[in-house]
C-alpha cells in the first residue's frame, strides 16, 4: 500500500490524519490476518521514527525520506512526489525485488508515485481516492479554497492508469463515472468497516463522568478534523438558532468537540462559538483512539456529521456501533453510512433552520433517540473490516487475474 501525506500509525482526528488513516491500518491488518503479507510506504515526517514499524502482526509501515518532517503542507506534497517514488523504486530494488504483486494507493498523491511503481514492477495498480477534488470543489463550503488543477488533473491520469478503483459507496462510484468519465467495468464498490469489538454500546455515566460532562445533560458530540468541510460550524449555528425557536430545549443541550484544528488557524471554531453566544456552553477535547474514543460517543445523546461532503464517513459509523443515533448531512457516503430515519436523520441542507429543526426533533424526543440507538447498533452490525478485507482481496485477485490475462492475449 502506498500512503504518502498521512501514516497509519498516526493519531487520526487532527491534521492530516483521518479517515484514510484508519482505513489503511485496519485494511491492512485483516488483509494480514487472512495470509495477504502488506508493506504499506509513507512518508517520514519525524526522525524519530524507525525506517520500518510493524504495526500489527504481517504488517509493515515504511518510512520513506521525501523533504523536511515537518513545515510541509499537504499542498506542498506533490513538489516531494519524485523523491518519494525514488524513494520507494530503490527500497524494492535493494530489499524486495520483485516481492510485490499488486500495489493499493490511497488518496491522489498516492497514486501519483505507485503509478510508476506499478509501471516499474509490472504489477496491477488499484486505487481509492478517499476523496475526489472536482467533487469537493462543487460542494465547497464558505470560505473554503478550491483544490488546485494539478489534483485534479492528477485524479483524472490515476483514473485512467490505475486497473481498478475502489469507492466507498455506489454514490463514489457514480462520482467517478461522471466527474472523471471512469470506465464502469474498473470500478468496484467496496464499504470501509468499523470495529465493533471497540465500538460497542456500554455504561453512559461512566463515559460522562471519564469525560468530565454533565449528567442531566443533552450532549451532542462532533468528532473529527475541525476543518470548514466538515462543517462543525453548521452544528454551532444551529444550536444557536435552536435557542431562538426552542430556548429551553437549548439550554439543556451541551456540545461537545473531539478533535484538532486541520489547515485551519487553531481560534476558527472557539471564535465562532463566542460569536454565536455559545462560547462558556461547548466543551473541547483533543483526539483520542480506541476505548477512549468509545467512550465519546457512548457520552453522546446524538453525533452530528455536518460535513459538505464524505466519501464515507467512518465517524457515523463508529458512533452508530456504539449505540448512539447519527445526525448527519444527506451528502455522499453518508447516505450509506447512516440509515435515514432507522438508524439517525439526515439533513437535506447545511442551513441553520434546518439544523435546528432536526436537532429540536432529535433532542426533544427520548423515544425517537432510543429507537434510532437500537437502529444505530443494527445498521453499524452490517459492516466490519474483515468484510472490507475481503473485498478487497477478492478485487486484487481480479486485477491480477485481468493482468495474466492481458499478458497472454499480447504473447
Ligand atoms: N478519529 C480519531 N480520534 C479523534 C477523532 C477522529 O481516531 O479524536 C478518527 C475517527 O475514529 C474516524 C476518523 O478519525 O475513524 C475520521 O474518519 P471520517 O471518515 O469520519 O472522516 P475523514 O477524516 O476521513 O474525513
């Protein structure tokens, strides 16, 4: 696997690191688990790490050297591309000749580098995206920058190179086709996973009181990134609009934000909160894994995931696994992520009226929570890693069987 702006093994929920994070680590390491032997290549970003990691059992993380640790952005990256496909060309040259069977790039810059690789070696290239520039560019939020013409373009050579695409979901899939023209027949739709022995149902009080909030409250918990994409400004406004139209039900809601500022000044949110009267009511918390995170959305009476738009949304998921109903923007991914009045709501805009009005309907009605939490835990039941995993080996099979046969047709 190829991951070049974000490592495995980093803390997801701030910065760079996310989804795409959690999805390589967990990928790979069922993919391990079921006898696929994974090396997975980023890159460095602090001389402290070991040149190689193993991270789980059957699983390696290789630090390549490309550029500075640190004072790089992601927007930066792609002036390191050549150093790292060096950088990764010369560590099968002199370690693993011809080891590799197949390379899974994640994320545009990704598949810039193991296109080569892939070229070099003679081996299939599959692709996920994680997330598509021409699409995030048509659902920019206020204030947002629109990704550069050099990631689009990059997308639209990785879609024509790579043998297969994976997406997340059908409406992934569909964005492929119509946005990058990709050929149906290379595209597979496979679903991320979640891990429901970490996220599963479990004692509020005690998540509450580990977390240092109220016990009477309503809590309404944001985790993730806190970046203008993921819209957690949109959660604040309409809580604040909420306290126009239902004071007193305002009053008991407290939220929560579980996360770190990613390529936005560290004050953005706080000082909205301010604006908006909200400033002494929210409660920040910085990232967390595992139990600890568990523990988050146990706390919660509802997650809300605003965003403009996911390709999936593994935040929805997680919090569903743990017993706790989703209130989420009717974009992308999350119309699979989250089931639509079973399992939590979606809202169809990213207006303050609207947020208001679901979060009135959600937080005003301890029977419609307690039937979406039973939802939630059976919605999340229909996803795990290990099913990601297989899928995934099974559309690496594929590839490498259209390979073969493409070589013997050309004999
Ligand atoms: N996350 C985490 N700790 C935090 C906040 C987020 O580990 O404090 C993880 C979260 O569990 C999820 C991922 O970051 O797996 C975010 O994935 P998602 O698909 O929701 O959004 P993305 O970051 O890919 O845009």
């Amino acid at each position: 696997m190829v991951s070049v702006h974000t490592s495995p093994l980093a803390q997801p929920g701030t910065g760079d690191a996310g989804g795409m994070n959690v999805y390589v680590l967990n990928t790979a390491r069922e993919l391990a688990r079921s006898g696929v032997e994974v090396e997975v290549f980023t890159r460095a970003t602090s001389s402290d790490e070991p040149p190689t990691v193993e991270a789980a059992p059957g699983v390696l993380v290789h630090h390549l050297p490309a550029g500075p640790f640190e004072g790089l952005s992601k927007n930066d990256l792609p002036t390191q591309l050549c150093a790292f496909t060096g950088g990764l060309l010369r560590a099968e040259a002199h370690n693993r000749p011809g080891h590799y069977d197949l390379i899974h790039a994640h994320y545009w810059l990704s598949g810039q580098a193991a296109w080569v690789a892939a070229d070099r070696w003679g081996v299939p290239l599959v692709q996920t995206f994680h997330t598509l520039a021409k699409v995030k560019n048509a659902q920019l939020a206020e204030g947002d920058s629109p990704e550069p013409i050099g990631r689009v373009v990059g997308e639209e050579q990785i879609t024509t190179e790579a043998d297969l695409l994976i997406a997340n979901t059908a409406a992934e899939a569909a964005e492929l086709q119509r946005y990058y023209g990709a050929d149906e027949r290379r595209v597979e739709v496979i679903h991320p996973g979640v891990d429901l022995g970490v996220f599963r149902p479990g004692d509020r009080y005690a998540a509450r009181q580990a977390l240092g909030l109220p016990q009477d409250a309503l809590v309404v918990a944001f985790v993730g990134r806190i970046q203008p994409a993921k819209a957690p400004d949109v959660l604040l406004r309409g809580l604040a609009r909420l306290r126009e139209t239902d004071p007193l039900l305002a009053e008991r809601i407290v939220p929560v934000f579980v996360g770190g500022p990613s390529n936005t000044d560290l004050y953005w949110l706080p000082k909205l909160a301010g604006e908006l009267g909200l400033g002494d009511r929210v409660q920040w918390r910085t990232p967390r894994s595992g139990e600890a995170l568990a523990q988050v959305y146990r706390a919660a009476d509802a997650v809300a995931v605003p965003s403009y738009n996911e390709s999936f949304g593994l935040v929805a998921l997680e919090a569903q696994a743990a017993g706790t109903p989703v209130i989420a923007a009717k974009v992308g991914g999350l119309t699979t992520a989250v089931a639509d009045g079973a399992s939590g709501l979606l809202v169809d805009t990213h207006r303050a009226d609207d947020w208001a009005a679901a979060l009135g309907r959600l937080m005003g009605d301890g029977a419609l929570r307690e039937r979406l939490a039973a939802g939630a835990r059976t919605h999340a039941a229909l996803f795990s890693w290990q099913t990601t995993a297989e899928g995934l080996s099974g559309a690496y099979r594929r590839a490498l069987l259209a390979r073969s046969q493409a070589i013997t047709l050309n004999r």
